[in-house]
C-alpha cells in the first residue's frame, strides 16, 4: 500500500489525476503505478484468448465489463 513520503501514513484523499500521476491533497506527492495490477490484466488476458467474451471475464474477476474490455 502508498504511503506519504513525509508522515507515513496510509491515510489519504486522492485529488485526481495530473500527467499520469496519481495525485492527493495536503500534500502534492504522486505515485506512478495507476490503474488495475498486472495479474489481473494478464488473468483477464489469458481468458479472452480462451475464447471467454468480456461480460464473462469481468464476472469471473470481479470487475466491470469496461475495466474487462480496457
């Protein structure tokens, strides 16, 4: 999990997006890894190359069929 730079804590508000960066409020620090992990996205790959539509790939991963499709 994230942690601030500066106190270390675990708690924090995200404040959107800028430049591909996560960024979070109070303090302006970002983090670079944004989006779902790269097992999910390599699951999901292998199930579209069996043959497994997007709807069945997201219910499987328990995401929705857009984050399946992206």
């Amino acid at each position: 999990m994230e942690r601030c730079p500066k106190c270390k804590s675990t708690k924090f508000c995200k404040e959107g997006i800028a430049k591909g960066k996560q960024r979070f409020k109070r303090l302006q620090f970002s983090f670079y890894h944004i989006g779902k992990p790269e097992k999910l996205k390599r699951d999901a790959l292998i199930l579209y190359l069996e043959g497994l539509g997007f709807r069945s790939i997201a219910r499987f991963l328990k995401v929705s069929h857009v984050t399946a499709f992206n």
